[in-house]
C-alpha cells in the first residue's frame, strides 16, 4: 500500500505542475499576440530606415562619412550586446543566444582582439558569466519594465555611443533572437557600429531619387545615432516575440509531455491496486479453506 501513495503522491503533484503549466501557455500566447504586432509595427520603420541610409551614402561620392559609418580604421577592440529574456522557461531561447555571443567571443579570443560584453537581460548574463565573467562590463536589468518602449532601448544605445566616442571599442555587434514563428526564432548577430550599409546589387537603382537639404554628411551625422537607437529598440521588441513564442511552445510541449506521464502513472497505479487486491483476496481464500 505505501507503493500506491506514493504513485498516488506522483500523480497529484504531476497533475498540479500540468495546470501550472497549461496556465504559463495561455498567458505567453496572449503576450505574445501584444509582443507580435509591436515587433511587426518596428520593421517598416526599421527597414526604411536603413534604406534611407543607403542613399544617403551612395550621395556622399567619395566625401569623408561620419565616424559611425566609416570606423574607426581598426578592429582591434569589440563590444558585445547580448540581448537575451530576464525570465527562464522558454527552451532555448535563452540559451542559443547567449551560445552564439559566445562562440564570437571565442573566436575573437583566439584571434587576439580584446572583447568587451554588455548583457541586457539577466539570463544571458547568467550564461555568460561562468566562463567569460571578465569580459561583462555591465548588466541591464529590464525586469520592471512590463512593455519595451523605446525609452529601454535608449540608455542601452547612447551607452554604446559614448563608449565609441570614448574609443573604448572599434566595433559593437548585438545578439538577438528574431521573431519568424511560435515555433521559429533566429539567433541574429547584427553589426551596429560602425553601421552595416548593404551595398546595392550592380545595376540597381533607387526607386526615388532624393535631393537633400543640408547635405548627406550633415544628415547622416543625426541619422546614424538614432538608427543604433532604433536597431536597439527593433531587437528588444523581437526578442520580446521570440521569448514569448518560445515560452508558449514550451509550455504546449510541457503540458503533454505531463499528460502522457499522468497516463502511465496511473495505469501503473492501477495495476498496482489490483495486484494488492488480488492479493488481499488470496489471503483470505487461504484462510478460510484452513478453517
């Protein structure tokens, strides 16, 4: 019989984590759906962005760009951002970020580059310290925040501003998670500064050609700040998608994973309660034949 309690023990505790859990999920799927259409609202602005700055370039013709667009001359010294979720329970969302901020710090390790990392979230943090705790030069705790505004993404870019005005890095890279699916995210490093201008296909031409008033250099000098602003605040709304995504999906996978457990436990349970009965029964045959 102390078999069965405690089966019966395994049961309700199982049962118990499952309603946990099916709860997580549905409040993750609505998180996400706010998270979702905040990350799908930024692209456009995003993407035009960049555009923008395409032509912008292309109108400098040989002119010396601004700092934050042309470098420093060097690639010696690296910052790292890695933007990872504050909350576990979300498979490997975390996790795969943090990996792939770390295989880049290797390799540039390796290559002899001196490396610089800023965490914004406290499980990259986390994952990151064990072995390359050195290297953290700061943390960003978003955990009071219940929405990410762009307000979040501000500090964290004129930190990265002035470091580079400081000369304290060459070239800052962000780690991110970008928002595909529930099922998909896809770990994004994006290089911030200097900037990464695509350059245009051979033969491909604007859609519009602007004429700019002050000229490109003066544009681009106001341009280019907000945009590692506007990048910032892009990922942190992706990430946020990402994580909620992952975090549903987890959840679905957590909950029947404790469906199917709660079955075999209780078909184990009930083999085990009829072996005692049949057991009980056999005594008591026995005993009444010896009488």
């Amino acid at each position: 019989m102390a078999n069965l309690k405690e089966l019966k023990n395994r049961i309700t505790s199982v049962t118990s984590t499952q309603k946990i859990t099916k709860a997580m999920k549905m409040v993750a799927a609505a998180k996400l759906r706010h998270a979702e259409e905040a990350a799908n609202s930024a692209r456009p602005y995003a993407e035009r962005m960049e555009s923008m700055m395409v032509s912008l370039a292309a109108g400098l013709e040989g002119r010396e760009a601004p700092r934050l667009l042309q470098g420093s001359g060097s690639d010696q010294k690296h910052l790292l951002i890695v933007a990872t979720g504050e909350r576990g329970l979300c498979g490997g969302f975390n996790s795969s970020i943090a990996k792939a901020a770390a295989q880049r710090a290797e390799k540039l390790l390796a290559e002899g580059k001196d490396v610089q990392i800023l965490c914004v979230g406290k499980k990259g943090r986390d994952a990151l310290k064990r072995r390359y705790g050195r290297l953290i030069i700061d943390f960003v705790d978003l955990s009071g925040s219940k929405r990410i505004g762009f307000s979040d993404a501000q500090p964290i870019a004129q930190r990265a501003l002035s470091m580079f005005d400081n000369e304290e890095f060459d070239v800052c890279t962000l780690f991110y998670a970008k928002f595909v699916s529930v099922l998909t995210q896809e770990v994004t490093a994006q290089q911030l500064i200097p900037a990464s201008i695509p350059e245009k296909a051979e033969g491909e031409e604007s859609e519009v050609d602007y004429d700019y008033e002050p000229e490109e250099g003066e544009i681009l000098d106001e341009l280019l700040p907000r945009n590692v602003s506007v990048q910032v605040y892009k990922a942190l709304l992706e990430n946020s998608a990402s994580e909620q995504g992952a975090r549903m999906s987890a959840m679905d996978n957590a909950t029947r994973n404790a469906g199917e457990m709660i079955d075999k436990l209780t078909l184990q349970y009930n083999r085990e309660r009829q072996a005692a009965i049949t057991s009980e029964l056999i005594e008591i045959i026995s005993g009444a034949e010896a009488l």
